[in-house]
C-alpha cells in the first residue's frame, strides 16, 4: 500500500523521527487547504456562470472534504500530544 492510501494516523505511526512526523503533519493541512480552496475556486467560478448544479456538486465535494478532514483531525492531535510534537 503507498503512503497515499494510508490514513494520516497510519502515516504518523510508522514514521520513525519527529523530523518526518512534521513532514507528514504539514503535507497533510497542505493538502486539506489546497483541496478545499480548489473547490471555493470552482464554487466561484459556478456563481459567476450563475451555474447552479455545478454550485450543488462542489458543495457535495467541500462537505465530504470537510467530514473526511474533521473526523480524522481528533486523531491527528491526539497523535501530536503522544508523540511530544505540539
């Protein structure tokens, strides 16, 4: 399995330094910005064409986006209080 298909959990539990740990950390938000803010970019561009089914499936994406994010978030904070990373 590569290290894309592992839970952010998963990734923090095999990485052997903090140095890593704080790579895998910071790529994670990385991407979680990156995806979210794509998603606004396109839920604009769908309001400027007044494009309202384009509007209604970003709105779908930034929501599993969000729940995806979120429900792992406790785990990634937990993860960071265990390992003395905070």
């Amino acid at each position: 399995m590569s290290s894309r298909n592992k839970s952010i959990s998963q990734r923090i539990r095999t990485a052997g330094s903090a140095e890593l740990r704080s790579e895998i950390y910071n790529e994670w938000a990385k991407h979680w910005a990156s995806n979210q803010m794509a998603i606004i970019a396109r839920m604009d561009r769908a309001r400027e064409n007044k494009d309202w089914d384009q509007i209604a499936g970003n709105l779908a994406q930034l929501h599993a986006l969000s729940v995806k994010m979120f429900s792992a978030l406790p785990n990634v904070l937990s993860l960071l209080n265990d390992n003395g990373d905070l």
